[in-house]
C-alpha cells in the first residue's frame, strides 16, 4: 500500500480534516472554506476521501466564519 500524500495546507482549510480529504477537496477544486460553503454535505461527502469526520470539521470551520454548506 502506498501512502498518501500530504499536500496540505489548503488554502485555509483545517489541518484536521486529514490528508485524504485535504487532496480530494483540492482535485476537486475546492481550497476555501468559502468554497466549501457554496456545496452542500451530501454533495462533498460524494467526493471520495471525504467522510463524516471531515465534514463535522469544516462545519465547525464554516460556523466559526460565520458561513455555513448550501442546502441540498
């Protein structure tokens, strides 16, 4: 098995949401938490490499800017 790669830091992303995430978010074109926020929950967790944990991350991330993921 090979190892992941870490890219991060994102953009302003969390460390926390875990390099997986953090590179999958990025292939995706998303490096912003004001990104983030204009995708919905269920969109991002369609996104391989990003689960639960990472979610409940960029929520808490999001409420502290006072944004929050678009509705599904």
């Amino acid at each position: 098995m090979t190892a992941t790669p870490d890219i991060r830091p994102v953009g302003d992303l969390p460390h926390a949401t875990g390099k997986t995430a953090a590179r999958e978010l990025s292939h995706n074109g998303i490096t912003t938490l004001r990104q983030v926020a204009a995708h919905s929950k269920r969109g991002l967790l369609a996104i391989h490499g990003v689960g639960p944990k990472a979610i409940r991350i960029l929520d808490e991330a999001l409420a502290t800017m006072g944004l929050d993921f678009m509705n599904s």
